[in-house]
C-alpha cells in the first residue's frame, strides 16, 4: 500500500506548549519527564525544551503557537539496525518451514540469503529504491525521524554500493535521516564458498574504499557467526575501516559466542547487536569502550530462538542498551519499532523507560548520532513525536496499534 507523505512548510519560529514532555536528557531522572511543558523550534532546531513556566520570551517575526492538548511528545524514534534495502521477499520460505522444510532443504531449493541476493542484484538503484519505500513510510509513519540502512544483500562491489545508493536517496524523498553501513561481510557468495579470505580481499575491503571514497557509507558492520566469518576475519575488516577513518559495529554472539562483542569493543564499535550468547567478558569489554548493545527481538521471535541476550549483565555493568526492527527479508520481516518495543519488553524483560530510551536516545548513541538527535534539548535537530495517549507505557503495551498524533523532523511537521 503507498502512503502519501505530506511535510509542512517549516515557520521561522514555532512554539509546541501544553505539552507532556519526556525530553530523555541524560541529567534527568527516568524519561525525563516535565508535566506543562514546551518546545521551542527555530531553523530545524529546538532552541527550548522545558516547563512552560520557565519559557522565555521569543522575539520572531514569523511566530507559529502550537497547543498540544496535554499530549505526550518524545523524541523521534530511532531504528538503528536495519536491512531494509532488498530485493524480493522470502514468504515461501516461511510457508515451507511451516511445513516441515528444514533450513538445508531450502538452501537447496534455491532459498536462504541466495534468494535475496539475486533478487537484489536483479534490480537497479530505482527498483531498490522502490521496494524499500513502502517498509519506510510503514516505520515513517509511527514517528521514525532517523534510520540505519546496510548493504549486504549484493555480495559484489557493485551491488553492494548499489544497496547504499539507494539508502541515500531516501533522505532526498522522504522526511528522514539515514545512516548507513557497509555489511559486505555478510555471507560469502556461492562462488566464494570455503574462501572468506578471498571474499574479503577481492569485494569487502576494495569495495569498501570505493563506498568511502563515493561518499555512502558511515560505519563499517560484519556478521561474526561460525556460518559467516571469524573474529581475525573481522579483524582485516576493521583495520581497514580504522584506516579509513569510520566507526564499527558488529552482528556478534547470536547463534554461538565467538568472542566478537570483545573483539569489537577493542575497536571502539559504537554498538554490537543481536548478542544472545554474549558472555562476561564481552559485557565488561563493552562497558569499558561504550559500546551500545543493540537487542533485536524481532530475529529472536522469528527464528524461534530460546537462548535471551544477558539483559541483567548489561544493566549490571552499565551498558547502554537500544534496541532496533532488523527489517530483513529472512530473520526479522518486522516493519514496527512500536511493535519492536513490545517485544523487548515481552521477551527480553525490558522495562518500559528501557524501552523507549532504547527506541530513542540510544539507538542515537548506538548511531553516533547523540549530538544531534534522540533527546529534547536545545541544540539538538528538531525531530519529536506527539503521542494520543494517556501513558507512555502505552507505547510499549499496545499490539498493533499505532498512536502517533504528528510528528515533526528538522522542524517540520509530517503527516502521513
């Protein structure tokens, strides 16, 4: 279904008051709530967040006041790990595991990421472009202001810049910001199989210089599995990320525990996702470089797995926890953040401040993206949601409901 996204012109100043403010700064208590409070928005940026009390005075000679009925506004939410740039979908694999096809059966029957690697590589940037758009607006739609887009599903240098390409376009079409990642080192391709290492010299690493050099990628990502590559594999990877002088992240610890959230944090990674087998010493690796731990329930419900990442280690040793959709074609068909916080809670014990900081303030951090968005605090873009409902545990309690009001981005409000 198409969505018609409509994006308001933005006013010199605009001024949001009789609002329920859960602004997430981090010199506050829980959500940061502030009862009676306003924003203040000018140029794309929010210029004051506060009680409305304590709102000084605006001179403007365009000035825009905007009564928000007592409704709750968070920060724009954040999907921070996403693949949803991709050719194709994988419904009959669904169906035939429903029927008692084992994982093998369908690689062999042409299924698994072969299918969606051809079904990429069959489409140019407009076709990626145009299939991804309706898993956007669905995410758009309930307030996402920032995504994350990785390759992945090329498997060639070609199309994997092809893959980012076409993330990049969507910050020209729709009102949303867009980080993107290298994932290369995905899988190797059929043609490379049993030779990672070859994989990595021929495609990874010079594709990776040609994304750096065309200006598509932010972050360098791999997927450390005993299926996929190794920790001195990924090792090659971010070395010459570090040289390139981008940030890493990593798929660790979801199947089996390789030390790779350790290897990671080593590095510096802004986040490690997945994590179900995550152990001690990747816990305190990752509170002492700050890496995020990126939790994705959506894999974990599809995949029907049973081991659940250590969430009261994390909490234990300070890590900051996000959480993010997965959208893929394979493991995590999920289109909702609203439904990803549901989850968290449901099957991982999050609670409700965990989630919604997660689904914000850090899935910016897990973004490096912090100084600029996931809370309500001058300076920072202007990018909120405006919420119906009486709680914000609403947001994580409801199924299939979405609440979003409006929302605005970069100072404009946006209706779908």
């Amino acid at each position: 279904m198409k969505r018609k996204i409509s994006v308001e012109q933005e006013a010199a100043t605009r001024i949001f008051r009789n609002a329920r403010l859960a602004t997430l700064q981090e010199d506050t208590a829980g959500l940061g709530v502030i009862e009676k409070g306003t924003l203040v928005v000018q140029a794309g940026r929010i210029v004051f967040a506060g009680a409305e009390n304590d709102l000084p005075s605006v001179a403007s000679e365009h000035l825009e006041i905007v009564d928000l009925e007592g409704r709750w506004v968070t920060p724009g939410l954040i999907d921070c790990h996403t693949h949803i740039v991709y050719g194709g979908n994988r419904a009959r694999e669904f169906e035939m595991r429903l029927e008692g096809a084992t994982y093998e059966e369908i690689a062999r029957a042409g299924g698994g990421i072969v299918s969606s690697v051809r079904a990429t590589n069959a489409l140019d940037v407009e076709g990626l472009v145009a299939t991804a758009l309706p898993r956007l607006d669905t995410l758009i739609a309930e307030g996402v202001t920032t995504i994350e887009v990785k390759s992945g599903y090329g498997l060639n240098i070609e199309s994997e810049l092809k893959m980012l390409s076409a993330a990049r376009r969507f910050q020209e079409i729709r009102p949303v910001r867009v980080v993107t990642s290298w994932l290369a080192a995905h899988a190797a391709p059929v043609e490379y199989k049993g030779r990672n290492g070859d994989y990595i010299a021929d495609v990874v690493l010079p594709g990776l210089e040609a994304a750096r050099s065309e200006g598509l990628v932010d972050a360098v990502d791999g997927f450390c599995e005993g299926i996929a590559f190794s920790v001195e594999e990924m090792r090659r990877v971010f070395d010459r990320a570090r040289a390139l002088g981008l940030p890493v992240k990593l798929h660790a610890e979801q199947l089996s525990n390789l030390g790779g959230a350790k290897m990671a944090a080593s590095y510096g990674a802004l986040s490690c996702d997945h994590l179900e087998y995550l152990d001690d010493d990747g816990v305190r690796a990752m509170a002492k470089a700050g890496t995020v731990a990126v939790l994705l329930p959506g894999a974990f419900y599809a995949i029907n797995e049973k081991r659940k990442p250590p969430v009261g280690l994390l909490r234990d040793a300070g890590v900051h926890i996000a959480i993010a959709t997965d959208c893929n074609p394979g493991t995590s068909p999920l289109t909702s953040l609203l439904l990803t916080m549901n989850m968290s809670a449901t099957l991982f014990g999050l609670t409700v401040e965990e989630c919604i900081a997660g689904a914000t303030r850090e899935g910016a951090r897990a973004l490096g993206l912090l100084h600029e968005t996931g809370t309500l605090e001058a300076g920072k873009s202007a990018d909120f949601a405006i919420w119906d409902v009486e709680s914000l545990a609403e947001l994580v309690y409801r199924i299939g409901f979405n609440p979003l009001y409006a929302h605005v981005f970069k100072g404009r409000r946006i209706t779908a």
